[in-house]
C-alpha cells in the first residue's frame, strides 16, 4: 500500500547498474520511453537502443557508453511512471538522490534541468573520465569490512607515494577505494591485515573519484558556466556532501566536486532516514541501491521501478491505496 502522507525518495543508480538488455521491456510497451530513447540517440548520435538492448556488454561497460545509457534507461523509467499512473494517483517526490552519475538523473527529476541538458553533461562526463582513465593506468577496489577509519590507514600505507584514496562511502562494510594499479595491488595484498573481510577489483575503465580525475573535472569545467540550471521542484541530496542543494548556483561546484571527490552514500541515506523519508523508489536498471539500504537499514524497503512489470505492480497498488482512502 501506498501511504500518500509519507515522505518519499526517488533514488537514481550510478555506473554498474548496466546490464544488457536494460530498458528494452519499456521501450516496446510504452510511447514515453520510446521517445526518451529517440531523443537520446538523437542527442548523442550514439545507437543507445542497440547497446542497451543488445551490447555487446563489453562496449556498454565502457564509461563514455554505459553512463548516457544508464540515464536515457533512468529517464525513460521516469517517463513511464509518468505515463502509466493517472495524475490523481502519480508519485512525486519529496526528495531525490543519485549515486555518483545518478546525481544528474535526480537533478533532472528535480526540474534542475531538461533531458537534453542533463544527457549532454552526462555524455562529457562519461567521455572525459573515460579519456582520464586511459590516459593514467588506474582502477578501483571494493574493500569489505573496514571503517572509514581503518580504510584511510590502509590507504596511507599502501599508497607508497601514489595515488590512492576512499572514493565511495556506500554501507556499513562497504567502502571502494580508488588509485593507481600498483597501489590498488597493494591495497588488496595488505587489506586483511587492516581487518578486511574481502576484496574485489571492479571492472571499471580508472580511479573515479580520486584525483585522477583531476584532467577530466578541468574539461568539465568549462562546460559547466554554459549550462541554465533552473530552480529545484524539491531537494536534491549532493553525494560530495551529504546536504541538500542550496540553490542552482551550488550545482556547478558540487558537480564537479564529486569527480574527484568521495561519494557519501550511507551518509546521505541516513541524511533522508533522519528527515522522516518513509518510502524509496530506486528508478532506472538493477537493484543495486536497494541492497545498499538493507545494509544501512534492514527494516527500509526500498521499491524498485526498473521493469514494466515493475510499474504495473506500482500502479495497481496506488489505485488500490487511492480508492481505499476514497472510501474511508
């Protein structure tokens, strides 16, 4: 059931909700999320309709590809729920949140922005990482178990003069560094010493927020001043920070710090925990985010809207709740 005096969120996943095949359901079944893959294409003049829905899973992977892709499929989920839900019964947020690229897509659903705005940033984003990456060997390593405490230790002592910093703050548990590749082996080989209970490479293109990134958030930043960002329709959560959104003009600088800078997930979902927020809708591929919140807070559910099935479930349980609430 749907409390419609709750506080909700809309929570957007960042890079590594890819997978091929995302959006294809929606795209065949609704006019909305058609014409969201149409004006990406158009906008990118990328084929975004066959690598989500074909790959190969290698080129999707790639991060000037996967991050469009993930927020045209964000998008596009946003339009369907649009779409399909009666205007009497249409959620909308109290608050919105992203992981790292997601950031974008809960600006957009914040008003922040139009589509082709928020899919040109996020097209330079991706494409000057991508080219940051390649320029400097790097890579990322989800550590499990440690603390931030016992995280930057580990950092410090296996950096050895390079680059090597934590870049995402995700759960309880769950921190990914970031750095050069000989530091990340380091890492990893000293990482039980620490008190680590496990660690993963992740398959990502170089060391996203750290400063390695550095190259790219000087690109970025020129492209910035050029952008209109218009008043927010409700709060946006900053990951660099963990606050909300001031005003437009905080967007540019938190932006461009989050390439560089740590992602405060966990902190920023304790941040809306502690506002009152109740309900959480994770919009756009996979589930990563809900996963997240049972590690931070067991007895949160997290919704996903990431199928059509998804969204009709959505939608029967809201005309149920309304018609309820009618009665009573």
């Amino acid at each position: 059931m749907v409390d419609y005096m709750a506080k909700r969120a809309f929570l957007f996943p960042g890079q590594g909700a890819q997978f091929v095949g995302m959006g294809q359901d929606i795209y065949q079944a609704f006019r909305a999320a058609r014409d969201i893959f149409d004006r990406s294409e158009a906008v990118t003049a990328l084929p975004i309709k066959k690598l989500c829905f074909e790959g190969p899973k290698e080129q999707l992977d790639r991060t000037d590809i996967a991050q469009p892709a993930i927020f045209t499929v964000s998008a596009a989920m946003l339009g369907v729920m649009n779409e399909m839900v009666p205007p009497e019964v249409r959620i909308k947020p109290d608050v919105c949140a992203g992981l790292s690229l997601g950031e974008y897509t809960a600006l957009y659903a914040a008003g922040a922005m139009d589509f082709e705005t928020a899919l040109k940033l996020v097209a330079r984003r991706g494409e000057l990482m991508q080219q940051a990456a390649v320029a400097r060997p790097s890579g990322m390593l989800a550590v499990i178990g440690l603390d931030e405490q016992q995280a930057r230790r580990l950092c410090e002592a296996a950096s050895e003069g390079q680059v090597l910093t934590c870049a995402n703050f995700n759960c309880p548990g769950q921190i990914v560094l970031s750095g050069e590749k000989d530091a990340c082996q380091r890492a990893a080989a000293m990482a039980e010493q620490f008190g680590a209970k496990a660690v993963t490479p992740l398959k990502v293109a170089g060391a996203f927020h750290s400063e390695i990134m550095a190259p790219a958030g000087k690109e970025f930043a020129k492209t910035l001043p050029n952008v209109h960002f218009s008043r927010l329709n409700c709060p946006v959560i900053a990951n660099v920070d963990a606050t909300e959104y001031s005003a437009a003009g905080d967007i540019p600088k938190k932006l461009l710090g989050q390439l560089t800078g740590a992602i405060r997930w966990e902190q920023s979902m304790r941040v809306l925990l502690g506002d009152g927020v109740e309900m959480f809708y994770e919009i756009g591929p996979g589930k990563v985010l809900g996963g997240l919140m049972r590690r931070i807070n067991r007895k949160v559910r997290v919704t996903p809207v990431n199928s059509t099935e998804a969204v009709e479930r959505l939608t029967a349980t809201e005309l149920e709740e309304k018609c309820q609430q009618a009665k009573e």
